[in-house]
C-alpha cells in the first residue's frame, strides 16, 4: 500500500549532488535523510559515473540498496556487491573509440569492472580536485592503475571488460569535436562533464535507462521513483525518474531539464527536499 510520500525509490548522484569538494564526504544530514527514507521502506540507489572501488564513502551506508555505477554501465547490490546488469564494450568498439580520438591528444582514464587505468598526464575534473594529480587518485582509490598510456595497456589487455572510457581535451573546443565523431558513430552514450571532457558508455548505457531497468526488476512504478543530480551524466535521469530534481548548483542544462530544483549541494539540499516530501 503505498503511503502519503510520492515515491517508492530516491536515486542520487554522488559528486555536485549529495558530496561536496574538497570535503569528499556525504554530510549526516543527508546520510540521515536517507536512513530514514530506507528505514519507512523506501529503495536508495545511488548513481554515479564511479566504480565501485571509489565508493568507500559509501561503504558503511546500510541504508542504501543498489549502486548504479560507471554512469549506468554496471548495476550491483550494495550489501553483497553482486552484479545485476551490465553492458560492456566489445574489443572492436574500444578500438573505435581509440581510433576516433586518436589525434586529438586525449588523456584517458577507462574503467574495466572493478579496476580503472588512469594515464599518468590524466588532467581529468576528479584527479584535479585531488590537488595530486592521478598518482593521488591512485593513493586514494584501489583499483587505479596508473600507466604511461592507457591505449598501451588496453592493447596488452585485449581490450576486454571495459564499462566506461573517460576521456580528458585541452579545450572545450575540442571536447566538441570528440563528442561529435564518436556521436555519429552511433554506437556510444557521450555525456558532456566538465568543458573539457566526456564520458563514454555504451549506447542505452546510462544512469536513467539503469534506473529504469531495475525499477522494473523490483516492480516499482516509475511514477513513483526520483532521482537527483547536477552534471551531464545526470541528465538522462530527466524523463525516466518520475520526479528529476536538480541541485540548484547544477549545469544550465539540468536545471532545464529538472523537473523541481532543490538548494544546493553546499546546503544539503536533497536531504532538504526528502525530509519535506517523506510525509
């Protein structure tokens, strides 16, 4: 039966969401709002573009139930870590992606289930606000190997299980261009992150279609689900969530595609907005 809340199931995204920087950590209030929406039987997913090796913030989190990661490309419980659903490249296809970027001086850093190879110059967002570059990513992380190239290591690897490539550019300019080819291939989900990168699925393998996919497993209606977040790969939540909520520090495009926007992530503002609608 279902009660006076209007949902059955809170997804969040983790960084600009529900984790500020540098802290790296989710606030109590947030992680209280959450423990109480489980505790009144409410399904917590989170759902982010990390792996599950870069989800220790999460590690103690008995309230939450699944884990979306790489940006929708592998689905897990939380309690057991077992895997639900997925959808990794084929060797061909990360050759292509390789081969489309290959002169435009990309800095990667790719995810192959459990374990991430980062290159070593890798200027992505998240080794940036480590203020230590990859080797602190490393230090940080398990799982992250750091590698003089990373088109080098996933050669010797066969270019087996990988989930999802993230790819760093000079300029927003070239990030455009990036977009642009491996777009028209058809064949990828490209999610715009900061100016200078994007992230790159499989296509259909996005945080919106996981959260729809296991929805349906556990027999919740997607009216009743919400999801929150603030960044690119956060949009394709918009319109398979019931309720899309933005932080109102969120991208220009997500605040548009937002269904209702809450205060932001330096206000705690999803756990503001559970704790008015939890009923």
């Amino acid at each position: 039966m279902h009660t006076t809340r209007p949902f059955d199931l809170l997804a969040f995204d983790l960084d600009g969401t529900t984790v500020t920087w540098p802290k790296k950590v989710m606030p109590q209030v947030t992680a209280e709002a959450f423990s109480r929406a489980h505790d009144r039987g409410v399904v917590v997913v989170a759902a982010t573009g990390r792996p599950l090796s870069m989800l220790h913030i999460l590690a103690d989190a008995r309230w939450l139930d699944y884990c979306i990661t790489l940006n929708g490309a592998l689905v897990r419980r939380h309690d057991d870590q077992s895997v639900l659903f997925g959808r990794q490249f084929t060797p061909q296809q990360v050759q292509t992606v390789l081969e489309a970027t290959s002169d435009l001086d990309a800095s990667w850093f790719v995810f192959r289930g459990d374990n991430s190879y980062m290159a070593r110059d890798c200027h992505t967002y998240l080794a940036n606000r480590q203020n230590g570059g990859a080797e602190e990513i490393a230090r940080r992380f398990p799982g992250t190997v750091i590698v003089d190239s990373v088109p080098d290591a996933l050669r010797k690897l066969g270019y087996v299980d990988v989930y999802k490539m993230q790819c760093s550019l000079g300029d927003a300019a070239v990030r455009e261009v990036a977009h642009r080819r491996l777009a028209a291939i058809g064949e990828f989900e490209i999610a715009d992150m900061v100016d200078t990168e994007a992230e790159i699925t499989l296509a259909g393998a996005n945080k919106g279609n996981a959260l729809a996919e296991l929805a349906h497993r556990l027999g919740i209606d997607p009216a009743r689900t919400v999801a929150f977040g603030d960044d690119g790969n956060d949009l394709s939540m918009a319109g398979k969530a019931g309720t899309f909520v933005a932080v109102a520090n969120a991208k220009p495009e997500v605040l548009a595609a937002a269904d209702e926007v809450c205060p932001s992530v330096e206000e705690n503002g999803v756990a503001t907005w559970i704790e008015a609608h939890l009923g």
